[in-house]
C-alpha cells in the first residue's frame, strides 16, 4: 500500500546518507532546510521514510533526454 506510512521502510541516518550518497553534514542540513522530514521518537532516535528520500531524490534529479 502506497499510502500507508505505517508500514513504510524506515531507514537511520546512516542509512540514508548512504541511500542519498550524501555527507552527514549534507543530511543534517538537508533536515533543517526542511528538505527531508525526520522521524523522531525519544533522544536520538532519528529516522528517515524510504519514500521521502526517493521522493526527493525524484524531484532533484536532472532528466536528460
């Protein structure tokens, strides 16, 4: 189900640098640009939904042709 955030892969943030391949400095300022939303829940638990990096991934990619 595509619009279900419940069951959406979460990923952490290491992950996510990964998937972006991005820099953690790159991530934390994406995040507080508000480019990525975050999941928090207690201290330090911090994470990313799979979808909202492929969304942003999708909306920053130059397509060629």
């Amino acid at each position: 189900m595509k619009g279900n955030k419940m069951n959406e892969e979460l990923l952490t943030r290491a992950e996510a640098v990964k998937f972006l391949r991005v820099s953690n400095t790159a991530l934390w300022r994406l995040t507080k640009a508000g480019e990525l939303t975050v999941i928090k829940r207690g201290a330090g638990y911090v994470r990313y939904r799979k979808s909202d990096l492929v969304a942003f991934l999708d909306k920053h990619t130059i397509k060629g042709g």
